[in-house]
C-alpha cells in the first residue's frame, strides 16, 4: 500500500539521543512525495526539528487522500505529540482532524487549508499581503501612472480571492492607476492567452497585466509578444515556477513571487515547538515570500 | 467422528498421514500468517493492541472489505472484475450529487444503484458476448474513470454546505465502540455468506464457476448465474463508494484507485482458486485482513513504504504458491 511512516533522517534520531527531556515526535503528513515543492518542505521540517530535538515520523501519500487519512489515523495510533498536515483535500482530509481531536494531538496544516473545525493552526501564505506588494512593484514598474488589467484566478478558491483583494485595495487607492479590465478564469496557461488577446484588442492602452498566477501570466506574456509589445506591458505572475523564473530572466515576465517551501516547512516546525510549549499562536502565522524581476532573478 | 467428517475422510486412507496432515496445515495458511503477523506486531510494538489502532484497522478495513466480498463473488462464478475501483469513484460521486440534491438514502441508494447497472454491463459482456473478463472489465475500468471525471470536471463533489449532516455522520458516528462504517461489511458479512453458502443460488454460483459444462447439463442458467456475479460486484462496490464518501465527506473522482488489485489479491490470500469454484467470504476477509494488518504494522514499526509494497507482492505470491503445493496434494 501507499503510505508508510519513516524514521526521518539519522540526524533527528541523534538528535533525540543527545537532546535534553521534553523532546516530542512531529508527525508529518505532506500532500506528495514527488512533488519538489513538498520534497523542500519536507527538508525544511526535518532540518528545524532536529535543530530543537524533536523527532520526525513521516507518513509519505501521493495526493492519495484515503491514504492520507489513513496515515494520519496511524500516527494518531503511534502517540505523536503533534501533527503536520498539508492536506490534499479542504474536505476529504476532515476525518484525520478529528482523530487527532479526539485524541489530543494538536494539528498544524501547513499551505493548504482544511476545513475542518479541528484545525490548530494554519501557517499560510500572507495572500492579501502579497497581492498588495504585486500592487505596489506593478504601480513602480509602469512609472506610477496608467491601466492595467487584471487576469484573476478563480475566486472560489481563497487565495485568488485574497491575492486579487490585496492587489485591488492598492491600485484603487491610487489615482493614477485604474484597473480597465477584470476577470476570473481557470488557471491554464491557454486562458491566459485567450484573455490577453482579448484585452490587447479592447484595451490597447493597457500597461500592466496582473496574472492571478505564473501559467496565466505566461499565456498572457505570449500574447503580448505575438504583438511585439514585450517588455512595452508589464506583467506579474504569481508562484516562481522554473517556467516563470525563466520568463523573468529573459524579459518575457516582469515578476513572479517565490514561496520558500523549505522555510515553510521550518516554520510548521516552529509553530509547533510554540505549541508543545503550551502557547497556540493566533491564527495569523504567515510564510515570508519573496519578488523576483530582473533586479534578482539571479 | 461426525458424518461430515466420514464422508470427506472416505478418500483418505489413499493418502499418506503426513500429506493429510500438511494438506489441513495448508488449507489454513492464511489463518496462521495474519495470527503469526499480529503476534510479530505486537511484541515489537505494544500498540498495535491499543484500542484506539484496532479501531483504525478495522476502519482501514471497511472499504476494501465491502469490494472483496464482491470479488468473491465473481471469482467463485468463474469470472473477474478489474472495474470496482472505478465504480467506487462512480458512485461515491453520483451518490454525492443526488443526495445533494434529494437527500441521503436516495443519495445511498443511487450510488448503489449505478453501481450495479456497470456490474450488468460488465455481466452482459461477458456472460452472453464471451468476452475475456480481464478485457472486458478493463475496458469498463477505463471508461468508468473517464466518466466520473466527466461529470466531476475532476473536481470533489462537496456541495456549498457540505454533504447532508445524516450522512457525515454515518463516516463518523459509531456504536457500540466500533465506527458504523465498520458495521456495515460485518452485517453484509453474514447476508452474503448466507447468500453463498445456504441457498441454491450460492451453489449454483459455485457450479457455474467450478465446471460450467457440468453446470448447463445438470440444468443451471451458467450465463444468467455469471452475469449475475457481476451484478453482485457492482452494487457492492456502488456500496462501497458510498461509504467512502461518507468517509471522506466528500465525492472524490479520483479516489478507488487500486482497489480492483487489492481487493482481488485479499481473495488469492484467502486461498479462493482463480480457475474458478472456489473460495469462502470468510477466508476473503482474512486475506484482506493480512493485507490491512501488514500495512498497518509496518507503518508503526518505521518501515518505508516500499518495503510496504514488497512486502505485500511477496505474501501474495506466497499464497498463489502454498495454493499450488495444496492443490498437488489432493
């Protein structure tokens, strides 16, 4: 079967053996275990919690969320002292909350959120932090004055409503700039495109386009330079995917925001050194993110 | 000596003591391996006993327990069914829509209800078109998937306020110490085994899968029988997709995956001949049961998933090759 529960590291086991009393067991439950994005998570948990002397039990699922669920019921099993969720459905996943509810376990979801009325804490994303500071870089990059349009992603989803929020509240207090175009759409590279040629034709204005994230901005980007317009509209993605980083360096971009998963995953592990010492956070515990344009991409 | 016994003994004689003996020992290898495997559990890992870990065990269980049986089914009747995973998606996810729609038990019941009519289907080309039941159930397995994430658009069935509360419940509720989502294979348990073992469909089952050419002389509808196996398969994997919605308050599109090659490997495990005619529901569940339990005792021992994986191939060509040696000995 699919998941499993390792002993992480040798490092943390020694860690264990030379650190002093109260040292705890973290259980870890990350969404995939061949996805980069989670493997650097992982990294960043192991590395922090042997630095404190916890130990980390992982249960390895890929984007199976009964398999999951499941894990999570073992290390519920296993008497962990807490737990470390990415959970791969808002939903699906409520059921291992619960058994850790019942069980006295804290459990801490690290940058996807539950549901669940038995969730910890919730280390997140500033999203409505980073739509603003999009806002301010896209407002600098067009010389403080002109349209931009706005490719949004789906606004069922909180982070591109949030992201989208933070982004408006800025450019709407600023009289020099007006958003001239507004729309949500799935978040395909093709969508991109499609709404971009769409906003080149209505609004040949336009100086900036705000991408909800990195594969609308790039088919925004190839629209722009099947006009020949690069680099004369700016746009901004959203997640420093390989592509992304490469458009940026190139020109094609001209930002995309990086989350550091490995920092994230220290972070969970920080959270929950708080918690084992007695004190929950509130629930605003936010992952640094970091601009990448042409000044630093290298 | 009961009457049974002499009856079954009369071809003894012919047999060497030692050979009975080890054919006995052998017809309950898959009783010893789950007890050895629980025993080897539990003195590295105390745990393993704890209430609350046999509780996830048996709830780990549930799901999978309810496709098997259907398995049992179809391979006693001869036949084969790589499509119940796919069901499982299909009808967790109808059962989701409809009861968002009109309510839990007609939510239950048309995810079981789906499930059977695939079942008919896969019964109607086997049975009466004479297709290779691998091919025919492969080819439903691919397009049922297809379907679900069709009318899904690949996404979770949740609803704006979550499904019906009666129906979480269900995934969550237990009596009597034990999750109601546990109780629902034991008390299909003893319909089924009832079903199998009691009445004359059940032995028209067996021989419909044991020797169809002897089956059809001696009177009894081989093709009706079979296809009806299907049938069987479907509605309980349709059950089973249910109760993993419950699970996962959720329709999830993607979700039964494997489930057709763990469920068909809990029934090799328990020693069911896939030549057909062959097999008991009880000895289906400790196959799966040694499947649940080998997972679950790896993962609180530290073992890496892939050794997981290892672990299980080897046990279930063990099975296949302890089956083998039986049958020589007869």
């Amino acid at each position: 079967m699919i998941r499993t529960l390792t002993l992480s590291a040798a490092l943390a086991g020694m860690a264990a053996l030379s650190s002093p009393a109260g040292a705890e067991t973290i259980g870890v439950a990350l969404a995939s275990t061949t996805n980069p994005f989670y493997i650097a998570m992982q990294r960043g948990i192991e590395e922090r919690a042997a630095e404190l002397g916890h130990d980390v039990v992982t249960v390895s699922v890929d984007e199976d969320v009964v398999a999951q669920v499941d894990g999570v019921l073992d290390l519920v099993a296993r008497e962990v002292d807490g737990i470390l969720i990415s959970p791969i459905d808002a939903v699906a996943t409520n059921q291992a909350y619960e058994a850790a509810h019942e069980a006295g376990i804290p459990i801490v979801s690290v940058a996807r959120h539950s549901s669940s009325e038995f969730q910890t804490l919730f280390v997140a994303m500033d999203e409505v932090q980073i739509g603003r500071d999009i806002a301010d870089w896209l407002i600098e990059a067009i010389g403080g004055e002109g349209e931009v349009a706005m490719i949004a992603g789906p606004s069922g989803a909180a982070t591109f409503r949030n992201l989208a929020q933070g982004f408006r509240e800025v450019v709407n207090a600023n009289d020099a700039v007006t958003i001239v175009f507004e729309t949500e759409v799935p978040l395909t590279r093709e969508e991109g495109l499609r709404v971009a040629e769409d906003i080149l034709v209505a609004h040949p204005e336009v100086d900036g386009i705000y991408g909800g994230n990195d594969e609308l901005a790039l088919g925004a980007a190839q629209a722009v330079a099947a006009v020949g317009m690069s680099g004369d509209i700016v746009i901004t993605g959203m997640n420093g995917v390989p592509p992304a980083i490469a458009a940026v360096r190139n020109g094609d971009l001209g930002l995309t925001v990086q989350l550091n998963p490995v920092a994230w995953g220290r972070l969970g592990v920080d959270t929950m050194d708080t918690i084992f010492g007695g004190t929950i956070p509130d629930q605003e515990v936010f992952i640094d993110h970091r601009l990448v344009d042409a000044t630093n991409v290298d | 000596m009961t009457s049974t016994d002499q009856a079954t003994g009369s071809d003894t004689p012919r047999r060497r003591p030692f050979a009975a003996a080890l054919s006995v020992l052998l017809n309950q290898a898959p009783l010893l391996v789950l007890v050895a495997l629980c025993l080897t559990t539990v003195l590295n890992e105390p745990r393993f006993m704890s209430p609350i870990n046999l509780t996830n065990i048996t709830l780990q269980a549930s799901v999978l327990a309810v496709v098997a049986m259907g398995m049992t089914y179809v391979i006693i009747a001869g036949g084969f069914d790589l499509s119940v995973g796919s069901i499982v998606a299909l009808s967790g996810c109808i059962g989701a829509m409809v009861m968002l729609e009109l309510g839990p038990v007609v939510g239950a019941l048309a995810g079981v209800v789906i499930g059977a009519a695939v079942g008919a289907v896969n019964g109607f080309f086997v049975a009466y078109l004479r297709l290779n039941p691998f091919i025919a159930t492969l080819g439903t397995m691919v397009a049922i998937r297809g379907l679900v994430l069709l009318i899904t658009h690949a996404q979770p069935i949740v609803g704006d306020e979550g499904l019906p509360r009666s129906f979480v419940l269900y995934g969550r509720e237990r009596f009597l110490g034990l999750p109601l989502l546990t109780w629902t294979p034991i008390v299909l348990f003893f319909i089924l085994a009832y079903v199998l073992e009691r009445t004359a469909y059940g032995r028209k089952l067996y021989a419909a899968g044991g020797g169809p050419e002897a089956a059809f002389l001696a009177g009894i509808p081989v093709k009706r029988i079979k296809a009806s196996s299907y049938v069987w398969s479907g509605a309980l994997a349709g059950v089973a997709g249910v109760m993993l919605a419950a699970r996962l308050q959720s329709g999830q599109p993607t979700s039964g995956e494997f489930y057709e090659l763990l469920s068909i490997a809990a029934v090799v495990l328990g020693g069911a001949s896939l030549y057909g005619g062959e097999g008991r529901l009880y000895k289906t569940i400790i196959g799966l049961m040694i499947i649940i339990v080998l997972s679950n005792s790896l993962n609180l021992m530290d073992v890496d998933s892939h050794w997981q994986d290892i672990a299980i191939g080897a046990v279930i060509l063990l099975a296949a090759s302890v089956d083998q040696l039986r049958h020589r000995l007869r």
